[in-house]
C-alpha cells in the first residue's frame, strides 16, 4: 500500500485538523496508508510517527490547532537535517508528504522535493501571505475572532469616549487588519503595504469627536507597527484619550469556521486527486473558487500584493 505522511509546521492556524482529517479520510478511502508525524519537521528528523486511521482524525473538524502540534526547527534548515528525515522518511517507504503550514514551511518543503521527496504543501497559516491563493487556512476564522474583538472594545470605548488602537497579526501582510477594519467600520488603517500619515489620521479622529462621535478605532497590522507606539503618537497629535490593545495569540485559537472547515476539506482531497494524476511537487490554493495548484518556485517567484480593490472599498466607506 502506498504511505502518505502529514506533518504540520509553523504558527499553528485554525483549520488545520480539519485540512489533516481530509487528507486522511480521502487518502483512506483510494487506500493509502496514512501517517502523521508530531511537532512538524522536527518529528521529522526525530522518527516521530504515529499511525493515522479514521478513528484517529474523529472529533477535530472543529477543534482549532493542530492535535499532530507544530514546531520550529534550524535544525531542518540545514542538509544534515533534511538527510536525517529523509532517512526516516526512506526506511519507512513513506511515497508521499503533506506539509500544512506557512511560506517558511512551504521552503523545508520544496527542500525534501528537491531531494527527491514527493511534497505537497497546504497554505496553513492566518497571515494570508502566501501567493497564488485568495485564502490561507485560519484567515477566515481570524477575521472573525479580531471583528468580534473589535466589536467588544467598541463598546468600552464607546462609554469613555475613547479612541481604541488595536494591534492585528499577519507578520509583512496586512489582510487581517484591512479586512476585519472592513467588516468592523474601523476609522483608520494602519498596515505594512501602505505608507500611514497619522498626521491625517489624528486629524480625521480629532474631526470625528468634533462631530459628535463617542469612540474611533483603529487597527494596527503587527508588520506596520505597535499598537502601543501608534496610540502614544496618535495621543500627543490629537490630544483624545487613545488606549492601545494588542490581539496577541487569541487570534490564533477558536474553532474554525465554516468555511474553514470547507475550504481545508477541499483542499485536503485535491491532494489525493493530484496523487493520482501523479501531480507532485506542489502546494494548493484557491482561487475564484477553485482549488488550484502550484510549484513552490512559482509561488516563490509570485509575491504577493495588497488586495487593492479591497483598500479602495476601505477608504471610500470611512
Ligand atoms: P507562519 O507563517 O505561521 O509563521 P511558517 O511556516 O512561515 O508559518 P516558519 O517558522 O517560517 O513558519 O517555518 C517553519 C519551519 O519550516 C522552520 O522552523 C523550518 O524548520 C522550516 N523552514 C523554514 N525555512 C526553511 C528553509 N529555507 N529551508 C528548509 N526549511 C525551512
């Protein structure tokens, strides 16, 4: 029988047992073995397997994490590490590896496919900064933990007329602050993307109050800065009692959405469907959609840019 092994590596994102149970449902049902490796890479190195049948993946599609657990490892990084969980890989006749995680881990895995490991790569991160795809797995079911966030601090602002900074993750990538200040109404911005003008920006707050409004908010993309600098400048600009709060890694628990849920369902059975049309060597995405697939270089070489459409609708509902 031929052995798929999935490993997932990185920050951990919502939706990511829910993209291992359909790789291990869908690959059980065409009759592969399945296996998960524990802690990512690492495990790799470490032989650390675990024999996956149906009963093992019962009871997480809804569970936020990874119960295979993640981690981080230099040591992966270097050709010694990599022939040492090839070797495992090898005397164990694993034919196939599903890598859920985010672009460092989609590097560790083009690394086993240059060696001659047939990889696959699932875009498991909350960041959304993975090229060539419109969603990566947990950006969905983060945009709704940060907007009810916001929608709590909203309310406290709003009885001290206050101004609420909010510091959003996503790492050089500033989605999940411009589409949760989108779904939340938020007054400013602040992301990697765009240069900020907070002279404008603490001038509109300053406005806003003149006009009778009893909170603003504003959010901070962690790659643009720190919600604790911004509300102190912003404070000294505008002279509004400004109080900074940073998300931190509550963005990262919750149980995943639906369309999480369905979206890691999908492209956890495309990778069985490519294995059969002996498609290897790429990582999934979406797209209008459709589940699509690319070679790890052209997603290197892709980039990614700020949805632009996206910033255009911001700036003229504000
Ligand atoms: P997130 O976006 O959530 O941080 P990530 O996958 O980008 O997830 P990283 O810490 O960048 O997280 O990478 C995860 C692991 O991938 C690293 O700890 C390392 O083991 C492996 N990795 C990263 N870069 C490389 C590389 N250039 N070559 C081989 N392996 C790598």
């Amino acid at each position: 029988m031929p052995k798929i092994a999935v490993l997932t590596s990185g920050g951990d994102s919502q939706g990511m047992n829910s993209a291992i149970r359909a790789v291990v449902r869908t690959g059980l049902a065409n009759g592969f073995e399945m296996l998960g490796v524990r802690r990512g890479f690492k495990g790799l190195m470490d032989n650390d397997f675990i024999e996956l049948g149906s009963k093992e993946v019962s009871d997480i599609l809804y569970r936020g994490g990874t119960f295979l657990q993640s981690a981080r490892s230099e040591a992966f990084k270097t050709p010694e590490g990599q022939d040492q969980a090839i070797k495992h890989l090898q005397s164990r006749a694993i034919d196939y590896v599903v890598v859920i995680g985010g672009d460092g881990s989609y590097r560790g895995a083009q690394a086993l496919q240059n060696k001659g490991i047939k990889t696959f790569g699932l875009p498991g991160t909350i960041d959304n900064d993975i090229p060539l795809t419109d969603y990566t797995i947990g950006f969905d079911t983060t945009l709704n933990v940060v907007t009810d966030a916001i929608g709590n601090l909203r309310d406290t602002m709003s009885s001290h007329e206050r101004v609420s900074v909010i510091e959003a993750m996503g790492r050089s990538c500033g989605d999940i602050a411009l589409q949760a200040g989108i779904a939340s109404g938020v007054d400013a911005i602040i992301i990697p993307e765009v240069e900020a003008d907070l002279d404008k920006i603490a001038k509109d707050l300053k406005a806003g109050f003149e006009r009778g409004k009893s909170h603003s908010i504003v959010i901070v993309a962690e790659g643009a800065g720190n919600a604790v600098d911004v509300a102190k400048v912003l404070k000294e600009k505008c002279g509004l009692d400004t109080r900074p709060t940073v998300l931190g890694h509550i963005q990262r628990g919750g149980t995943p959405s639906a369309f999480d849920r369905v979206f890691t369902s999908r492209l956890g059975h495309h990778v069985i469907e490519l294995i059969k049309q002996e498609i290897t060597g790429v990582a999934l995405g979406i797209e209008n959609n459709q589940i699509t697939y690319h070679s790890f270089n052209e997603i290197f070489a892709a980039g990614r840019n700020i949805n632009e459409q996206l910033y255009h609708i911001f700036n003229d509902l504000i």
